[in-house]
C-alpha cells in the first residue's frame, strides 16, 4: 500500500471542497457522525442535497464567508492507497497556501469550473504547481452538470489548457483531464452514465493508478546534521551520534563521506535506528550515524558521499515565491533557512518579476509585494552547500525569515 | 546487521490493511523531535497518559537514543483523571529516568483563577487551559509538544507542525506561517512559545497500529473491560467516578466497554466494545463508523468548538 499526497488548487466557488467531500462520500470515508452533521447542517441552511464542503471548511470564518482560506489536511484511504489532501484556498490574496501545499505534494488537482472555462486563476495554479514540479496535475473539469455534460465544452476548455502547456518549465509534468461533477458525483468515484462520451478514468480510479516513482530520489544522498547525540553514559562513553534525515539516495556503512564546511573526509561506521544497528540508510530515513575518525561535526553541518559534492557558495540566485505583508527590497537583509541550516542573508538585486499567470517578466523590480513571484539574487553571510531545485527538492529549496517578524516570508527555489 | 529499507517498505502489519505510511511518518515525527531539541532551550512534553502522548514518548525515545529524552514530560492534572492513567504514568515516567512536571488545575481553582463549572455537563476540560499557560510562564517553556493530530478535528486539521502563540498563549489562525518541505522554522520572541505536533499527519488508525507493532504498553481502560455505567445523550458514562455528573433518573447498569480516548473523566464517554487485545482494538477501530471525538462531549458543545478553545490557548 502507498500513500499520495495531493494538492487542490480551483477559484472561488468552483467546488473544491465539494469535490473532496464527495471523495470522503463515496470512498465510504465520513464517518456517521460527521454525516449526521453535514445532513443537519445542510438542512439548517435550507439545502436540499448535501453540502460537502462543510466536511472541510474548518474555521468559523471560513464557514461564515464559505470559503477555504487555510490549508487543510485531509485523510482518507482505499483498499490500495492511502490519501493525504491539502486542501488550499483559490484566492489571489492566498497564493502563498498554494504554494505551501504544493510544497508537500506529488499530485495536484486543478479546478475549473465548466462555465467560466480557463481563466487567469487557472493559470496561476498551473504556473506554481509547474514551478514547484509536481510529477503529476490531473486538471478536473467540474460543474459539467450546468453545462449539459457537453464534450463540446469539455474539449474547448481542454484546447486551452493545452495553449499554457506549451510554455511550461517543467515539460515533463504529466497532465490528465477529467470531466466531472463534484455535486452529482459524476466521475469522481463512480462511473457516470451523463458522459458517455468521455472513455477515461474517473478521478479516483486515475489517482490510484498513479505511479509513485519518486521525483525526490535523485542518487545524489544528502546528510544535513540536525543534532549531536552525546550520552555520556557510562556504557556509551564516546559515543558522538550524528542525527538526521537522508535526502536523494541512500547512504550505507563504510561510505567514504566528506562533513561540509570544513571538507574533512572519514567513513561512516555505524547507522543506527534506534538501538539497532542496519547497513543502509534509505532515502528519507531519520538515523543516528557515526564516524570512523573523530571529527568535529556540529549542527547545519552535512555530510555527503566523497566525488559528490553539491555547490558551496555564498551567493544564489533563485526563484522566489514571496509570502509576507511587508515587502522584499533589494538591499534588504533577511535569514535564510537551507534545510535546517541558518544563514544571514542580504538581497543583491531583484532580476525580474514572473507573472505567475503565463503573461510574461516584469524588469526593473525592486521591491516584491506578498503572491510576487521572482528571480532574485541574494549574498549571504557563509556558504551554504546547495544543489539546484531542479536536480534537488529538497536541497535545492529554502526559506526566507524576516528576523524582525520571525515570520516565513519566503520560499526559493535555487536555479 | 539489518536492511533498514526493507524495513521501510514492508512494514511488518502490512497485512492487517493500516496505514502503511506508519513507518515514513514515524522517521518524519523522529524529525521533529530533534528539530524541537536543536531549535529550542526549554522544550517539554505534554503528557497525558492518553495513547497518543505514550507514542509521542516511544518517538522521543528513539529520537535521543542511546541518549535520554532531553526534555521533561509535564502532566496538567485536572484531579479527574482515570486511576489508571496516572499509575501508568509514574511507572512510565520512572523506566524512563526522566523528569515530569505536574500541575493540578485544582490548584487554579483554588487560587480563583478558574471557576468550576456546574451542572450536567461541568468538565474540567477547558480549566486546563488556564493551568497549562500558568505552568509554561512558571518554567519559561520555549517549546510545548503535544500529541494532537490533523484527522482529529476540523480545525486541527488546520494546525502547522510548528504553530506560534503569543505571550497570552493564543492561536492565530489565520496569520499562521507557511510550512515548505520539510523546514521548520522556530524563531520566536521571548514570551512567544511555539506548541509542536510531532503526529500531525497520524490517523487514529496510525497511532494504534504504531502501538501494535511497538508492543508499547497503554493503560487498560483503552482495553473492554466490566464498567458500571449509565446512558445519556446516546453515549456511555462511567458511574463508577463521583466527577461524573448522574442524575437520579439516570439508571447504572453493568456494560462491556473501553475508552477510545482518555480525557479529563467528566467529558470522556465509553464505547460498548468486547476488544480486550490490541489487535481486536486495531481490528475495530479499522471498521468504526464513529469518529474518534464522536464521544468527547467537549467537542459537540458547538460547531465551532475546538478552533475556540485553541484561540484561548487549549492544547
């Protein structure tokens, strides 16, 4: 059994989160209770079927105004899979969410709604779902119910998605489209007989055909040293345990390894998972490793296999995805979160904006304004051993924290 | 010597159809532990007996080894605990050779901060709040770890891993900062402290198929066990505690049940259930049709329920 996380993207009123209540329905996922008060709330309201959305729609504000504005998480499994939805909001002014969702994503879902047909929010939601390479984007068509299951519809809003295909980054990101209509259940779930016309998987049967070859294995392990286990117990005497994560590939005992910055080489000689000893280190495994040599090895530090450096550098140039109130400037100085790893660093020059929506650059920035989307080049205060996002999520990628605030304010994606 | 990754992909309960994700989001809960360690001066653990604070303990355990926990565990004791809980918990609390902290929200009514509620419904649920932000001022705690996780509730779902309070204790929820990847950012102010959720993306299925396999030790009310109980409001309550209310109508009778969470006493309601393993336990809550909080009277107080107690500061 596997697990699959997917993002949400739609506008306003396109029925998100009607399409995932319907999801929890007919996978049988609501439990009665919750039933029972979806059923009593969509009475109260005066509705004569069931209003899903309010499976999800967590904060009172958000059922107030009935819209999404925080992501959600939301759980639900099949007899092969197992689901993670963030559910994030479609507002202009929420982009930051989408970004963050997609963050933690291997699959996307876009919205349309079948009457409005692609507009400039779809493209947004294409754009960062593209910029942060999630593997597969299933474009869900909905509301096909208000338009007569027309195919004719259906493949007009198909031939202009397929005009933003084209000018993509990320060529290899595979996209499905699917009609459905979240409210009726067509082809959510089940099989509908108002489409005949349409001969492909229905929005559960495709996500659970997905294949989960991993985008994050690249061959290329990274050991970010999180924290220093130092017992100094009688049986553990001299034990200097290095904790963390293991990113890109695998590292195994009697690795010849080199510890960044300081470039001194030794082999590894232990890995541990709790207090048992193994001889390989899987990708995303959380282990304890020791050195064959005694070397110094402290925090933000990072290990990684000898011939596989990744760069060291005290300058970057990245794509930015700005996130806070208070604006970006060039000059301005900021901490940058590598991994777990702190650095001091000042903007250097805002090269251009994106607009987020296919329309082309914008030169001459100086400042970015929260949802701008830019190429930026930041100095920082020492080097940090990055790879490019393209070859590395997650080394390739990092945070901007305003140290006034203490807010995330940024994420980048390093060329 | 072992293969980790053929322990990663196989976990070892495959067949019993849980989550096999248990074994990515322990390595991703193991993680976050040493994020809280390495990021934080004054880090402690919420513990309340209760079977996810026990797993968050096994996680912490693994994290540190062969070193100790780094942190103590903290008890906000409402005086209605179950027995059981809290002789499990200083037998824990002793194997493990580490400090805990408890403090009573009886002193908190004692010194008129809180008054206690009356009535049918009176819980010490809410209380608590006031108990646990007094303790985090007293020991200047930086970090506060709990077991809560995203499936439980509406507005968990919406909780970060990290989730900032300011000096009041408060959540705010719709200024919370974005969570990318897998990075943590812990930066606060003094006087902020940050509450961290380790098995956020845990299920109710995760945690006891986790426990299964661990073979961690819970406290026996989670297990069907003879209770005198009464009905009301469709759930089943214990009469064999004074702090839970009963009115004189309100008839005991003598029922197979078991806790399916373990609150303050007074808002934890039985289900009628015959599992007396964990793993007719696994194999029930597998098939249930009732959510996990379907029997916390705390939560259907109103629709909105959580999201206010988490303004106010509750865990």
């Amino acid at each position: 059994m596997e697990v699959l996380k997917i993002a949400t993207a739609g506008s306003v009123d396109d029925g998100k989160s009607t399409l995932i209540g319907r999801l929890l329905y007919d996978t049988k996922s609501l439990t009665d209770d919750k039933l029972e008060a979806i059923e009593k709330t969509s009475k109260q309201k005066g509705y004569d079927y069931l209003d899903f959305s309010l499976a999800t729609d967590g904060l009172v504000a958000e059922r107030e105004q009935g819209i999404t504005i925080d992501v959600a998480h939301i759980y639900f499994s099949t007899a092969s899979k197992s689901y993670i939805i963030a559910d994030t909001p479609g507002h202009v002014e929420y982009t930051r969410n989408m970004v963050t969702g997609a963050s933690t994503s291997q699959a996307a879902i876009i919205l349309i709604d079948a009457r409005k047909g692609v507009i400039e929010q779809t493209n947004r939601h294409f754009f960062i779902n593209n910029l942060l390479r999630v593997k597969d984007v299933i474009v869900a068509i909905n509301k096909m119910d208000l338009v007569d299951y027309s195919q004719e519809v259906f493949n007009n809003i198909k031939a202009d998605f397929e005009k933003l295909m084209d000018k993509r980054d990320y060529q290899e990101q595979k996209i499905t489209f699917i009609p459905v209509s979240a409210l009726k259940g067509d082809n959510v779930v089940n099989r509908t007989e108002n489409m005949t016309w349409y001969q492909g998987q229905t929005l559960l049967e495709h996500l659970e055909e997905l294949d989960l070859q991993d985008i994050y294995n690249t061959g290329t392990p990274r050991f970010p040293v999180q924290y220093v286990v130092r017992p100094k117990t009688e049986e553990f005497h001299d034990f200097r345990g290095f904790t963390g994560k293991v990113y890109g590939g695998e590292l195994n005992v009697g690795d010849e390894i080199v510890v960044l910055p300081s470039m001194t080489r030794s082999k590894i000689k232990n890995i541990y998972f709790y207090n048992e000893e193994y001889k390989t280190a899987p990708r995303r495994s959380s282990v304890t490793i020791t050195l064959e040599d005694e070397v110094n090895v402290s925090r933000g530090d990072m290990l990684v296999k000898v011939g596989d450096l990744p760069t060291i550098d005290k300058q970057l140039t990245a794509t930015v995805s700005w996130m806070d109130s208070s604006s970006l400037t060039t000059g301005g100085k900021y901490v940058v979160q590598h991994g777990i790893n702190k650095v001091l660093a000042k903007v250097d020059t805002i090269e251009h904006k994106i607009n987020p929506d296919y329309s082309g650059i914008e030169a001459n920035a100086t400042t970015l304004q929260m949802n701008d989307i830019a190429k930026v080049r930041l100095k920082l205060n020492r080097p940090i051993f990055y790879d490019s996002f393209k070859d590395h999520r997650t080394n390739g990628s990092f945070i901007i924290i305003d140290s006034r605030t203490n807010n995330t304010a940024g994420v980048g994606f390093i060329e | 010597m072992n293969t980790l990754t053929e322990e990663i992909q196989s976990p070892a309960v495959l067949s019993l159809g849980e989550r096999p994700m248990a074994n990515a989001l322990e390595h991703e809960a193991i993680y976050i532990f040493r994020e809280v360690a390495a990021q934080f001066e004054r880090p402690v653990l919420l513990f309340s007996g209760g079977k996810d604070s026990i797993t968050l303990v096994r996680l912490a355990q693994k994290a540190f080894w062969p070193a100790k926990i780094p942190f103590p565990l903290m008890h906000i004791d409402t005086g209605h605990n179950f027995p059981e809980t809290i002789e499990f918990r200083d037998r824990l609390v002793e194997e493990l050779g580490v400090e805990l902290i408890v403090r009573n929200v009886q002193d908190s009514i004692d010194q008129g901060k809180v008054i206690e509620e009356t009535g049918k419904y009176a819980s010490r649920n809410m209380l608590q709040t006031t108990t646990l932000l007094d303790a985090i001022e007293e020991f200047k705690f930086d970090a506060c770890i709990g077991g809560a996780r995203r499936d439980e509730e509406k507005a968990r779902a919406k909780e970060r891993i990290f989730s900032v309070r300011d000096d009041f204790g408060q959540w705010d929820e719709k200024n919370q900062r974005p969570e990318l990847f897998d990075m943590l950012n812990g930066e606060i102010e003094i006087g902020q402290n940050v509450r961290v959720f380790p098995i956020s993306n845990w299920t109710e299925l995760d945690v006891w198929s986790y426990i299964q396999k661990e073979n961690i030790e819970i406290p026996s009310i989670y297990f069907a066990h003879k209770r005198n109980v009464f009905l009301r409001d469709g759930l089943i309550w214990s009469a064999e505690d004074e702090v839970v209310f009963r009115a004189e109508d309100e008839t005991v009778e003598e029922k197979m049940v078991r806790f399916r969470t373990v609150g303050d006493m007074s808002c934890t309601a039985a289900v009628e259930s015959y599992a007396d393993t964990i793993d007719k336990v696994v194999a029930e809550i597998r098939d249930s049709k009732i959510s996990e909080r379907g029997a916390r009277i705390d939560d259907k107080r109103s629709e909105a329920a959580m999201e206010k107690r988490k303004q106010q500061g509750y865990f």
